[in-house]
C-alpha cells in the first residue's frame, strides 16, 4: 500500500527508461503549498521505491524539520531516513543565518576535494549557533511543546465556521486554515484583520493561511492567540 502511494509521485528509472534520474527531492510535508500533509504510508513508500530503483531520496525539511511538527524532522512521524536531508530556518535559532545538508560518508565522499565550493560553508559562528540552537530544543523540550501547543491550537481551528473555513490541515505547529474563496474575502485580508486585532499569519496561494507560531509559545499565549483567530474569523460572518 506504501509503495502505491509514492508511486505516484516518484519517477523511477523503470517507468522512465531514463538511467540518469539520480534522486528524488520533496518536502515531507508541503510548506508553501499550504501545510499540504501526504497520506500515511507516503514517506515509506518513497523509501521503498528510491531503494528499488537506486535512487535517492532528498528531504527538504528547511520549514517541517527541527520541532516545528512536534518530531525532530517530519519523516520522524513514519520512521523512515532520507539519503540526504536539508535544515535551516530553526536551525538558526532566530539568531543567525545559518542552513545545512546532512548525509552520509558514502553519499557525501563522491564530492572530491576541489569539486565543490561555498563562499560561507562552515562558517565557525553559524556552526556554534547551529549547535546551540539544537541544544536549545532537545535540552527544554520544544518538540514535545510543539506536540501538546499544536493540539491545542488544531483543536479550535477545527471549530472555525464552515461557512468561512474550508479546510484545516496541520501537525505540531505547522497549521494551514483553508479559506473559501469568495468575494467578500480572501486569505489576504484575513491575514490584515488578523494583523490589526494583535496577530501575524502569512497568506499563500491566495486562499490558504498559515499559522507557524513560536516553538516556545505556552498555554496562555496559545489561548490569547486561538481567541484572536476564531474573533477575526467570525467576523467574515
């Protein structure tokens, strides 16, 4: 069943004919596209295939790793291991620039010295913001936080009135709320109500907000903030 599902996303070297196809790059969950979570069984399946076929496979995780889906990284949720894995964002720790690809020797050693080159690879202060930043969120249990934070907040974004609110879609503290597109409103200006009662949330693809608040939020600050959603929402009524 794993392997079905992927299958219809991963282009393999026998359905292609084509020996070159090398990997196969996804983000576990969507970000952009809107909090766009796949089926269970995805991730797996992409693992079965890219080892059927010797391909493989990259996980971008810059926006769903590092706790912000209450796991360390979103391919945690099925317990599978991509061959190459990109961070950044929480890696920084809101302090510093800083992202990473993570590999393995036999997969990294194919670069040979004088292959490859980066202006501010290894930079001595993003590598100690990196470290601290991951201290930081293993040591105070921020994944956990994340965990129990986004159960709170899916759990009244679900309430949310269908008569504004489409779909809501969201694991740990990666949420994306559905607008119904109308004429009376979009997901814009549900960002700008939002922004003028005391809340930022980022609008895309025109009909889709997505709510990625703090890692460190709390209880209070989680109710302050659902108060504020479900407020601004009802007042497209």
């Amino acid at each position: 069943r794993a392997e079905e599902v992927a299958s219809k996303a991963v282009v393999s070297t026998q359905s292609t004919g084509d020996p070159t196809v090398c990997a196969y790059m996804a983000e576990p969950i969507q970000g952009e596209a809107g909090v766009v979570i796949p089926d269970e069984g995805y991730l797996r399946g992409i693992r079965a295939l890219c080892d059927k076929y010797n391909v493989l496979w990259i996980a971008d995780e810059v926006q769903s790793g590092l706790g912000r889906t209450g796991k360390r990284i979103a391919c945690d949720w099925e317990n599978v291991k991509p061959d190459m894995l990109t961070l950044g964002k929480a890696l920084g720790g809101g302090v510093f620039p800083v992202s990473a690809v993570l590999t393995s020797d036999e997969v990294m050693l194919c670069i040979q010295p004088g292959e490859h080159g980066s202006t501010f690879g290894g930079n001595p202060l993003g590598c100690k913001v990196a470290m601290t930043a991951i201290d930081v969120l293993e040591s105070e249990g921020l994944y956990d936080n994340a965990l129990k934070m986004g159960d709170v907040l899916m759990g009244e974004l679900k309430k949310l009135p269908a008569d504004v609110v489409e779909v809501v879609r969201g694991r740990g503290l990666f949420c994306g709320v559905v607008i119904r597109e109308t004429e009376a409103f979009n997901a814009w200006e549900v960002c700008m109500r939002l922004r003028d009662a005391g809340l930022l949330a980022k609008p895309t693809h025109g009909h889709i907000v997505r709510f990625t608040p703090p890692l460190v939020i709390n209880e209070t600050e989680m109710e302050e903030c659902t108060e504020i959603i479900c407020n601004t929402i009802s007042s497209f009524l």
